[in-house]
C-alpha cells in the first residue's frame, strides 16, 4: 500500500498553521494543509487521513474519495451545514422567493430588519 498523507482541513486559511497534535512533525508521509494545497501531490489510489471537517473538510472529503483507495476522517466535534432554501418543505412562515429559489426584493427588504434576520436563522436552525 502506498505511503499515507495527512489532510487538515482549517477555517482559518489566511493565517494558517499546523494543529497541535504531538507528532505531527514526524509523520513520514505528505502532510497537506487545506490552506497551503499542494496541487502538484497525486492522491490517486493513496490511503489518506483527514482531520477536520469545516468547510475546507466538507469539499475535500468528497472529491478526494473519487480518487483514493481509503480515507479515514477525523472529527473532533460534529459540523452544522444550513440547508439551502427549498431542501425543506416550505412552511407559511417562509419569506417569498423567486422561481429560482431566490429571495425576492421585498423579502430582502425585510431581512435589513436584524430581529427579522434573526427570527429567520433560528427558524431554518430549528428545522
């Protein structure tokens, strides 16, 4: 089996830095930091490990998958991904949209209202 690279996937990619995992620095194999993608590496048939899964894990973790032979991920705490707007089934409560699942000029007049805005999120959370 071909060597393992270490996948971390970080919010923070404007100023990032590696985790504070004890060892880390000895691991022998690829180390790739979602930050500082190495778009030359070739996971194609690699075991690999990741660890995280905010945003950056969210669109690795899939694309990668096409191509290697096995991923382990590592979660330390679970992830909150908002559904888009019609993944629901629609309540009366919804603010009107667009036949393209956009908010209409009137619902986003509405939204400039921070407790509107705020009722809003708490009702799609609470979905």
């Amino acid at each position: 089996m071909l060597g393992t690279p270490l996948v971390w996937a970080d919010r923070v990619n404007s100023n990032w830095k590696w985790p504070n995992i004890d060892g880390i620095h000895n691991f022998k194999e690829k180390l790739v930091h979602s930050a500082n993608w190495d778009q030359e590496y070739d996971f194609t048939g690699k075991r690999v490990a990741n660890i995280g899964i905010g945003s950056s894990g969210v669109q690795i973790v899939p694309q990668l998958a096409k191509v290697v032979d096995s991923m382990d991920v590592y979660i330390r705490t679970q992830t909150w991904i908002s559904p888009a707007p019609g993944i629901n089934e629609p309540t009366e409560n919804d603010p009107e949209m667009d036949s393209e699942l956009n908010f209409t000029e009137k619902t986003l007049e509405m939204f400039k209202e921070p407790q509107t805005l705020r009722d809003y999120r708490a009702a799609i959370m609470d979905r």
